[in-house]
C-alpha cells in the first residue's frame, strides 16, 4: 500500500497546482479574452458545479469499475481541462473546460479520501496529512512558477505543464498494486479518541449537520485567506501588489509546515484537542491582525495564521468519520460537497462586503467566522460528552 499512498500524494500534488491554476493568472487571462472580472466569477462557478458533479460520479465509478479506474478517470479529466484551457480555445469551450477541471477534482479527492479513511483505520490523521501536504505544496509551487512565465508573457504555458503532468501520473495508476489487507495499519497511529456514542436518528442527524458546518466554514475561510489576504494587505496598509502577493506565498508556506508536523501532532493529542487548540490560535491571530496595523506584523500574522489553520481540514474530516464508524465513503462524500459550497459561498459574501465595508469591519468579520467554527466544535464536543456519558448510564 506505500506505493498507493505516494501516488495519492502525487494526485494531491496535482490537485493543488490545478486548483490554484487560474487564480494565479486570472488577470491575463480574463484579459486575453476581453472579459471583465464578472466572467471570472462564471468560471468559478462552473468549476464548483462540475466539482458537485464529481462527487457522486467517484462513487457510480468506484462501486462499478474499482478505485484504479475512478483515479485514472479523475486525472484524465484534470490534464484534458488544463492543457486545452492553455491553448486559450474559444471561450465557451473555456467554460466547459473549467466545468471538467472541478469534475475531476471532485473525483480525485472523494476518490481517494475515501478510500484511506476506509483503509487506515486508526492512521486516517497522519495519512491524510500527508496528502494535505502534496496538496498545500501544489498550491505554493504553482504561483512561485507562473510568476516567472509571467515576467516573459508565456503565462499559458502553466496550464500546459499542470495538464501534462496531470496525463502523465494518471497513465501511471493501471501500473499500481491496491491490497487493502498489506501493512495498512503499520507505522505511526493516531492518538485515541474516544467516538461519541451517537445511537439515535436524532443525534447522528445532529452531529452529521454540525461537522458539515464545521467543514463549510473552515474551507470559506481558509478560502478567503487565500483569495483576499493581497487586497486586504493592499487596502489596509497601502502596499504595491507585488508585495502585497507575498502574503500568499507566506500563508501557504505556513501552510505546508504545519501540515507536515500535523501527522506528528496528532500522535500526542486527540481530535478535539487538536482542533479547539487550533481553531482557537487561528481567532486570536485574526483579532490581532484586524487590531493593530503593521507591515511586519501582518507577514508574521499571516505564517501564524497559516500554521494554526492547516491541520483543521484533516482532522475535521477524519474525527467525523471516526464518529461514524463504517460509513467512511458516505461521509466522506458529503464533507467533499460541503468543502465545495463553503469554498465558492463563503468568498463570495466577503467579496460583497469588501465592497460595502471597511477593511477593519472585514478582518473582524473573519474573526467572527472563526469563532463560529469553534463555537461548533464546542457543541460538538459538549454533545459527545453529554450524551456518551447517558448512554453509558
């Protein structure tokens, strides 16, 4: 199974290059075209649709024709998408390219989530941080290259180079040895963490709906950050653009740090541990930035910001599968869907408000949808207890 999971790696990988592709050149692109900022959103909402898409098509493939196959399908998609955008085809073509790019991104992750949940049993964290390291590396790479094919005009080129490594590793997944039963459970296991006793129709549909929540806010914020820290930093403190972009790169690095000791931190605490110390770093860094006003600070806030928040995804997903044990593809599915409403819909009502509010009232609206996901987790936690300890009495 090693060399299943560096090949999950490695679609994770691609699917951080592919997912931070066009926001990366959106401006010559959009350009290229003759089309304002408004076309921009239409691609964002395709991608998002076709990602909704993805979702049940990975189970329809994986229940009819294996894992092997839902993979290879999900990176052909990726690398026809990527390199026929790169081409600057006719923009209804475009369109219906970017569609494909969220189809096969859907299929990638659901794909390929599911099935480590299902087979690492009592490893789910330290292995899913692992993928969301190639991820996080694929976000921070592709930005770092595209800003030197933008300094000699071939800013298409990206697409071209995300796609064909996109064919490349799919051609390779006919060639890979899947056996569940191999040394699935060797290596280092997550920290123990007692499941909550959800027995009744009323406490699964509770629980499900708050971690769905938790999913949806966490992935609109972290998108937020993404798409909005350089006008923020621009906004707030009047710097250039290219400084301002440097927010980014400082963010996803921070990023990719604190995954990578993600797998090792959740080796000495358990879930909800993890996730009220994490989420309760990453309200108090954003109440910082939005209190006081420093070029410094907000570079140093930004990586801390990045740390704090780069393991919540993971956890998140694996303690919610761990509350309901056996039903790994099924929630696994519905986390994915909800990661893709929150990550169009929570941008897109802090895009309004940096429109209609002060930068100050933005960050602290941040702030706010932070401490609503730790208000979350606090239900969840104090739900658990609760009723873990009636059922036990």
């Amino acid at each position: 199974m090693r060399a299943y999971v560096w090949m999950s790696c490695g679609m994770y990988f691609m699917n951080g290059l592919a997912t931070a592709m066009l926001g990366t050149v959106l401006a010559p692109f959009l350009a290229h075209y003759h089309v304002s900022y408004a076309l921009g959103g239409v691609f964002v909402l395709l991608q998002f649709a076709g990602y909704l898409l993805g979702v049940p098509a990975s189970t329809i493939v994986v229940q009819r024709y294996g894992h092997r196959i839902a993979i290879l399908l999900a990176g052909l998609c990726i690398g026809i998408a990527e390199t026929t955008i790169g081409c600057l085809p006719l923009l209804p073509v475009a369109l219906f390219m970017s569609c494909l790019n969220g189809v096969g991104l859907a299929m990638t992750q659901t794909t390929i989530a599911s099935s480590m949940i299902e087979w690492f049993e009592g490893r789910r964290a330290v292995i899913m941080s692992r993928l969301e390291v190639a991820f996080g590396l694929g976000c921070l790479i592709i930005p770092l290259c595209e800003s030197r094919l933008l300094a000699v005009h071939i800013w298409q080129v990206g697409f071209w180079i995300v796609g064909i490594f996109a064919l490349l590793i799919s051609l390779a997944w006919p060639f890979v040895s899947i056996n569940p039963e191999s040394n699935a459970n060797e290596g280092p296991m997550d920290a123990y963490t007692r499941a909550p006793k959800v027995t009744s129709t009323q406490s699964k549909v509770v629980f499900m709906a708050l971690f769905l929540f938790m999913i949806l806010l966490y992935v609109g914020l972290e998108s937020c950050f993404n798409n909005f820290l350089p006008a923020i930093f621009m906004s707030y403190l009047g710097q250039r653009a290219d400084v301002a972009s440097l927010t980014v790169t400082a963010f996803w690095t921070s990023m990719v740090v604190g995954r990578t000791l993600t797998g090792w931190a959740i080796r000495k605490v358990n879930y909800s541990q993890f996730l009220l110390s994490s989420i309760g770093a990453t309200l108090l860094f954003v109440m910082v930035m939005a209190s006081w006003r420093s070029i410094s600070l907000f570079y140093v806030i930004s990586c801390f910001i990045g740390l704090s928040m780069s393991g919540i995804y993971v956890v998140t997903l694996v303690y919610a599968n761990h509350t309901f044990p056996g039903q790994g593809s099924r929630v696994t599915r519905w986390v994915t869907v909800f990661a893709g409403v929150g990550g169009a819909a929570l941008p897109g009502i802090f895009g309004y408000c940096m429109d209609q509010l002060s930068v100050d009232q933005n960050l602290w609206l941040l702030a706010g949808f932070t401490f609503l996901l730790l208000a979350t987790l606090s239900v969840i936690v104090y739900l658990g207890s609760a009723w873990t300890h009636k059922v036990s009495s």
